[in-house]
C-alpha cells in the first residue's frame, strides 16, 4: 500500500504487546476497521518502497507468485470470553424466526387446504393440480402464480388467521384457544393444553388423560367456555385428583433473576408482586430492557432457558480459552448473521403476506401473475422456431464448455490464465490504496516541503544503482524517530543512507 518511489512519512500509532499475534495481513486487516486509540505512544517513520530491478511491472510478477509464509505469532491475548447465554438467546430467536414464523404457518396452511377446511378453496387448488398435471408445459407459470394466488387468498384477516392457525404457535389467550377449537381436531386442543399447562409452570402426568379432557373443550368448532375458566378448571381438576392427577401446578413462586420471554420480548423478573396459588398464578415485574419495567401476570411468561452459570469464573477456569474463543467466533458469529438474514427475509415475507402495506402486497401478486402468463404464452401457443433453435443452441454450448472446463481446470494454461487474473485483480486493487487511509497513520505534513529535496535525491541514488549493486539485497529507507527525543535509530544501512548522511540529515550508522 506504499507508492512506489515516494516517501509516506509520518506519526504511527502503537499498539500494546498483546494484539502481536496471528499473522501480519490479519493484524492489518484488524486494524484497518477503527482508528486506535494512542495508549501506548506513537513513532515517527519515513518509508519508501521501491523494487530491487527498478522495474515497476516487477510488482505484477511479484501477485502472480504464491503468497509468502508470514510469521505467526501466538494467539494469546485476543481470547473471548464465553458468552453461552448469548449463544442460547441467539439460537433460540433463530430457531423462532424459522419454525414459529415461517415453517409452521406454511405447513398450517398447507393442512387448511388438504384438510377441506374451506372447500371451495380446497376444490380450487385440486382442479389446479390437476390441470397442471395433464399439462406440464405450464407448470413454471403455475409456480411463478402460486405465490400471487397466496396473497391473494390471506388478503382476507379471518382465513388470513385460520390458514396460520398451529397449536404449538398461536399465541395463549382467547383468540388462540377460538383459532384451534374452529380447527375441530382433539389432538391440536391437546398440544394447545399442553403449551397453557407449561405457561401456568405446570406439569403433564397422563396426556391420555389430557386428550379427554381437550376432546370437551370444543363444541361444533368453537370454545365452551373462555381460557380463564380453562385455567380454572385444570386447577381445580389437579386438586381434585391428588392420588392420580393428570396435570399437576407448582405453588413456588419463579425466582428473582429468572429468564422469561412475553410476547416475543425476552426480560428478567426483578420482584413477585403477588405470590401464586392454587387457585390462581402469581404476578411478577419484567425488566425488559435498562428503562422498561412492566407488571405482567405470571402465566403469560414463558422461562427462557439459563445459561448464565457457565459465565461463572470457576466454572469458565475449566474451559480452555482456545474452546471458548472458537465458540465465541466459530458459533456466535455464523448465528447472530445467520438470525438477522432470517429475521429480514421472514419480516419481508410476513410483511408482504399480512397486508401492511396494501399497495406493495398488490403490486407483488400482480407481478406474479404477469409474470406467469409470459411464462404460459410460450406453452400454450408454442415457441417459435428461432427460440426452439437459440435455447438448443445455448444448450450444447453449455454442454460443451462444461466438459471443457473440466478437462483443462488443472492444466499448466489455466492454472497460469487464473494466476494472471487474480494478479490483476490485486494488482488494482492494491494500487487503488493510499497509505493516507490508515487508521493507525497520522500524515506529517511538514514533509510535503522537502518533496522537491526527495526527489533530486532519488535520482542520486539512481545513479549510483546503474553503476553498481547496493549493499543490501533490498532498496528502501527506513527510519524510527522518537517523539520525546530527536535521536534518530537506523535499522537498516543502505547506499541511500549515505546520500541523506551526507545531505546533512540527522542520522547514524548501525
């Protein structure tokens, strides 16, 4: 990143002795991120690069060579600290975003159509399948449409909310326990249970036993009574039946610390407001961020699993540092980027399938639908002759390069065809740099005056090289000042040494 002939003189920033690990490009791409800050003092060098030939097409060469072996210094220092709490919280919004959001309202409405729960709909998407079936030219048209079909189907909120209906994600209240008692289905009025018996911190015994009970919760598609009474009964039925109960409820209060979510929020419960019973749940208040304090009741919150111990100093102490600093980099990383590439693309999908925006969502299933009958012209009228030609074309050419590129991917040609390009490419791209782009690098302006002075003297030495060798086996200054002295340090003697020497310039000989 140095231009070739020229001086770059300046201030640059020290770095404290623990980042000197790894090789010498990943240091320099770390440090190229953030200015550092100067804990450790600056010095003052005056570089220049310049090739041994005095050829500057030297340099090109010099990318089409394997890169050199740099030295690599032990990684202690940079080790992260394990984080499993943070880990868990990360995979489980993942595992939300997938499942809960997307897969298993996909699948809900893939069992609404199958199941004839609307039988117009259904009869529709079989004459489809069908039609489709007998023709299969037109079968991209009808993959290109389906998703426009879709939107328009769920721009209607009540099939929009039965379509999505899953016992184990629809949300715990009365409008969940009305969406899975119109599923008319005594398995998903059990899962559904199960969910309200975890989020009341009970337990299931006997899910038999529970199916019965799930089997009189629903009458004709719709609910015999309101959730609470529901809640109410399952207590009451858990006291009724010591000996043998199907469910049975904790009387114990959640601990202060304990790791919840509620409404997709994850919190930490600072204090019990009112201690559970039998006959009721407790009440508890959520921290769910540094300012946001609520009072939620305690069979809204669900328990996050805790991870926090592992952060235990004793417990960290039996981990080797090399685990944890993998884990940190090697798992964290891959799934905080993974989650919000997900999280982006489920937003935009259910952004788009719920009508937010009316006008985004009308335009996308109109493009589909445009797009499916360009799709569709071509298999119903047929292609052209010039089409049918070019696409048979394009497909032998396409055969015939595979089959090339395959036998001549490692011959001596390519592999020196490749080396050229990636050369290029670092060619210009290492051109394109400026060292003035440093972070770590503070310009020494007061240089620019003694340009013109450079300049006469790189033609000195210019001389000098055409009639004979240098000392060294390479050409370039290098000079260390420190700030809080004027002494200067050589570490390398050159022939252009000389010439500054005898220019009068502060300078002594190793």
């Amino acid at each position: 990143e140095l231009p070739i002939g020229k001086f770059v003189a300046g201030w640059f920033t020290l770095l404290p002795a623990d980042r000197l690990q790894g090789t010498a490009p990943e240091r320099v791409a770390i440090s190229m991120f953030e200015k550092p800050k100067e804990t450790c003092g600056s010095v003052y060098l005056e570089l220049m690069l310049d090739t041994l030939s005095g050829d500057p097409s030297d340099e090109f060469y010099a990318w089409c060579l394997d890169p050199p072996n740099f030295k690599e210094f032990s990684r202690t220092g940079y080790f992260k600290k394990l984080n499993a709490q943070a880990i868990s919280d990360t995979a489980m919004d993942l595992k939300f975003a997938v499942f809960d959001q997307f897969a298993r309202p996909f699948m809900a409405g893939l069992t609404y159509i199958l199941m004839w729960r609307e039988k117009i709909l259904s009869m529709a998407a079989l004459l489809l399948a069908l039609g489709v079936s007998l023709r299969p030219a037109f079968i991209p048209a009808a993959i290109v449409a389906l998703p426009g079909a879709v939107l328009l189907l769920l721009s209607n909120e009540t099939r929009r909310r039965r379509m999505a209906t899953d016992p184990s994600s629809v949300a715990l209240d009365d409008m969940g326990y009305t969406l899975v008692a119109e599923l008319c289905d005594t398995n998903a009025m059990r899962d559904f249970l199960e969910r309200v018996v975890v989020a009341m911190h009970g337990t299931v015994h006997q899910p038999d036993l529970l199916r019965q009970f799930a089997a009189f919760c629903w009458d004709g598609g719709r609910p015999v009574t309101t959730l609470a009474n529901l809640k109410q009964q399952l207590r009451r039925a858990a006291a009724d039946l010591p000996e043998h109960p199907f469910v049975s409820f904790s009387p114990a209060a959640l601990q202060i610390g304990s790791l919840v979510v509620a409404g997709g929020r994850s919190g930490e419960v600072i204090s019990c407001v009112r201690q559970p019973n039998m006959s009721q749940g407790g009440c508890y208040e959520v921290r769910f961020g540094p300012e946001a304090i609520e009072e939620l009741d305690g069979e809204s919150l669900e328990i996050r699993p805790d991870f926090r111990w592992i952060s235990n100093p004793v417990v960290l102490a039996l981990i080797p540092d090399d685990l944890e600093t993998a884990l940190m980099e090697d798992l964290l990383l891959p799934l905080e980027f993974a989650q919000m590439y997900v999280r982006l693309v489920v937003d935009l999908v259910n952004y788009l399938f719920s009508w937010k925006r009316y006008d985004a969502s009308l335009a996308t299933a109109t493009l589909c639908f445009a797009t499916a009958g360009l799709l569709a012209l071509p298999a119903y009228h047929g292609l052209p002759t010039w089409v049918s030609v070019t696409v048979s074309f394009a497909q032998v050419v396409a055969c015939l390069s595979l089959v090339v590129i395959i036998f001549v991917a490692k011959s001596r040609l390519m592999i020196c065809l490749q080396a050229c390009i990636r050369a290029h490419v670092k060619y210009r791209a290492h051109s394109s740099k400026r060292a003035m782009d440093w972070p770590f690098f503070e310009e020494d302006h007061a240089i620019n005056a003694r340009r013109s002075s450079s300049e006469q003297r790189r033609s000195l030495f210019e001389e000098d090289f055409a009639m004979g060798p240098p000392e060294p086996e390479f050409c370039w200054s290098f000079r260390q000042v420190g700030r809080s002295s004027s002494t200067c340090f050589t570490r390398q003697s050159t022939v252009y040494d000389k010439l500054l020497s005898e220019d009068g310039d502060d300078f002594k000989k190793d």
